[in-house]
C-alpha cells in the first residue's frame, strides 16, 4: 500500500525521526516514543508486563540513565529500518507498516 511507503526519512540523533509519506501524510517521532514503540520481542513483553516498565536497559545503574539517542539506522530490504540505540538495544526492526501505524500526529492518534 503507498500509504506505508516512506517518500523521505530525516533522522535527529538526539531527537527523532521525521517521515515524509508517499501519499503526502507527514509523521515526528520522539526518541522515547519510538523506544517505548519497539516492536522486539523482548521490549513487547516489557510493554506487556503488569509492572508497567516500557523499556528495557543493559545499564545496572538504574538511578542513572543516560539521555536516549540514535547511534544508526539501517534500511531492512524495502520494508523496515532497524534502530540502534545507546542502551545497547538494536533488535527492533520498525517496519514501515508498523511505524505508519504507530504515528503519533493529532490526526492518526486516537481520540482519547
């Protein structure tokens, strides 16, 4: 579907992610929301555990955490891109379908 096709990808290291669509629509993704978004399997389960904790670090120190950042991106073939990230984490693969849907703009966010 062209909806789900990106057109340009502009990435912020320190902030985010901005995606120009193929069909016109443009989606801003903060850092925190495209790591709490994750779709891995070891950061679904954290979404879904009854703790309430969204992500997952490899730092023990839990009282300090560094600022969140993008330290790449990688195309995956024609339909995702995978995100390393400065906690060690680079197992999520974003699909384009996956981010379309996931955007966070006042017209595609749920009412609510």
């Amino acid at each position: 579907m062209n909806q789900f096709v990106p057109k340009h990808i502009a990435v912020s290291k320190s902030k985010g992610i901005r995606i120009d669509w193929q069909g016109g629509h443009h989606s801003d993704y903060e850092l925190k929301y495209l790591r709490d978004h994750c779709p891995c399997a070891q950061c679904s389960a954290a979404h879904d555990a009854s703790s309430g904790a969204s992500r997952q670090t490899s730092n023990p120190f839990q009282m300090y955490q560094p600022a969140l950042k993008i330290e790449g991106l990688e195309p995956v073939g024609n339909y995702a891109v995978r995100l390393r990230w400065n906690d060690g984490h680079s197992t999520g693969i974003y699909s384009y379908e996956h981010l379309r849907r996931i955007c966070p703009c006042a017209e595609c966010a749920p009412a609510g």
